[in-house]
C-alpha cells in the first residue's frame, strides 16, 4: 500500500492523476483488468467521503496496453465543493474475490482561480 501525499490539486480545475501501476513480490506488473471494482476517495481529515470515483461512474479508467495500470479523473464539479486544505485520498480495488487498500494517504487541494 502506498501511504503519504499523493499530490496537489486545483479546486477550480479537471484532476486526471498520474498512471498508477504496482507490481508484485516478483516485480512483474499487477494487471489491474480483472478489477470487479475500484474505487477513489476523497474524504475530509475526519472520514467524510466528499467524492469518489470508480469504475462503474467511468470515473476510473484502466490503462492500455496490458498489463493495465489505472488512472482517474475529478471534474471541476467534483472538486468546486473542497475548500483549500489537506484531505485523505485512498484507492480500494476488488480483484478476484479479494479487496485491497491501494493507496491511503494525504491530498493538497488549492484554492484555484
């Protein structure tokens, strides 16, 4: 699981994240087109879902060509509701029967123009 700051992001802009790919104990790329769900999350410091993403609101898109990393993206109408400050980003993927928490760390939104 990935843990700390994630990235700083604009509360008056489209977020499309960087590509996340992760490998496993061999160091072979995990293939994450078999994901039955995944799911992103932006909550407040106290455990507020404020948005989310997934795969079923086409939210989260998975990479090509295989193996497939994932990325997703946060319109401005998405975002416009975060006043600046830190929040907690966390990834959750459900993947042949088994959920893991990809990522659970720390977002920087900024006030935008």
């Amino acid at each position: 699981m990935f843990t700390g700051q994630f990235d700083v992001i604009s509360n008056k802009a489209t977020w499309l994240s960087k590509v996340v790919e992760a490998v496993d104990e061999a160091g072979d790329q995990i293939d994450f087109t078999p994901a039955s769900d995944i799911t992103v999350t932006i909550k407040d410091m106290d455990g507020c879902v404020r948005t989310t993403a997934t795969l079923a609101n086409s939210k989260v898109i998975l990479t090509s060509p295989a193996p497939a990393g994932l990325q997703w993206q946060f319109e401005v109408t998405d975002l416009s509701s975060l006043c600046a400050g830190t929040y907690r980003l966390g990834v959750k993927i459900t993947m042949s029967g088994f959920v893991t928490d990809l990522i659970d760390g720390t977002i920087a939104v900024a006030e935008g123009n």
